[in-house]
C-alpha cells in the first residue's frame, strides 16, 4: 500500500507530530502508515482523510488499482 | 478511574515491587547461603522488570501531560498479535523444556530443577518470548 500522506502534510505544512495530534494517535503510528508498514482502520484512515481535506481513495493507493 | 489515576496506582505498585526485590535481595545476600541463588536471580529479574516499567510508565505520563495518547490503535494491534504469536511460541518451548527435562532427569545427566526453579526459568522463558515477539511486530512486519 502507497499514500500520498507525506505530500499532503507538506503541503498544509503539518509535521507527523501535528497530524497525530490532530488524529488521536501516537507520532509512530503516522510513520508507520506513511512507510506502508501498518494498514490503518478505516475509521483511522477517514479521520486523517478528513484533516489533509481528501478522501480516502485519494489519500491510499492499493496496489493493483 | 481516569487513565492518569491508572498510571499512578501503577506507577505505585512498581515502586513497592522495587522496594520489596531489593529488600529480598539484600536479604539473600545476607544469608550467604549459596543455595539462595534462585531467590537472589529472581528478586534481580523482578526489580530490573519494575525498573524499566517504571521508566515507561514515567515516559507515558509525560506524553500524556503533553496530551500524547498512551494508547492508539497500532498498539492495541501489536499487543493482540504479539500475545497471540508468544502463545504458541510459549506452549511449544515449554513442551520443549519438559521433554529435554524428562531425558536427562532419566538417564541423570542433570539434577532436576525444583518446582520453584522450573516455574521461574518457564516465567522468564514466556517473558522473553514475549518480549521478542513485541520487538519483531512492533517494527513493522506490513502484517498487522
């Protein structure tokens, strides 16, 4: 699984730290979805969807789409 | 209970574990009995366990006060999986252990273990395994 994550927190100019905070989660979590180590619930994903102003689709990119 | 009440009673029990392994093993060493081994290895194991507990537990309450979630949901994953594999790592060493066990206890290689020897080497056998399963799952194996 790819996300667009980083380049979205880039563009509002948000750390990991702020979206975390902002999501409920600890920073490591952040990381761990932006590397495609861990695959977020999709309340989670909504949620950080939600913050970078994007959809879910838009946001996460399984491959094979 | 709200979660920083849970911390400091935890934070609490540590601290007791703490005093009452040191107490043991400043009593296993006054004993000098050299037949005190076991007691004086596991008042060591159990105070150095309490000691990083309470390291963690002063480094969560910290990014709570700062309004860090002790807990999310990668977390709880990681507990669930690393349970679930130290489980049957667990159950297969100590099937393990009891036939190694069972061997040379026959043939009198070995001495057997005691009851309380046995439990403590199984206890910190799952602790480990526990540990390491943690370790290996929280790094991010894409399989949680």
């Amino acid at each position: 699984m790819k996300t667009r994550m980083k380049e979205l927190r880039a563009r509002y100019d948000m750390t990991q730290e702020d979206l975390a905070a902002r999501a409920g989660v600890r920073r490591e979590t952040v990381l761990f979805i932006e590397n495609g180590k861990y695959v977020p619930s999709l309340k989670l994903a909504h949620e950080i969807a939600k913050i970078l102003k994007t959809t879910v689709d838009e946001l996460f990119i399984f491959e094979g789409d | 209970m709200d979660e920083r009440r849970r911390f400091r009673v935890f934070i609490g029990i540590v601290v007791s574990i703490v005093v009452i392994g040191s107490l043991f093993v400043v009593g296993a060493a006054r004993a000098e009995n050299a037949d005190n081994w076991a007691l004086l290895a596991s008042a060591v194991t159990v105070c150095a366990l309490a000691f990083v507990a309470l390291l963690v537990a002063r480094k969560r309450l910290k990014e709570m006060k700062s309004g860090i979630p002790s807990e999310d949901e990668r977390l709880t994953a990681i507990k669930e999986r690393a349970g679930y594999l130290s489980f049957f790592a667990s159950m297969y060493v100590c099937l393990g252990l009891g036939f190694i066990f069972g061997v040379f206890t026959e043939d009198g290689t070995i001495e057997f273990l005691t009851v309380g020897e046995i439990m403590f080497l199984l206890v910190a056998v799952m602790g480990i395994i526990y540990m390491l399963a943690w370790t290996a799952v929280s790094r991010g194996t894409g399989r949680l």
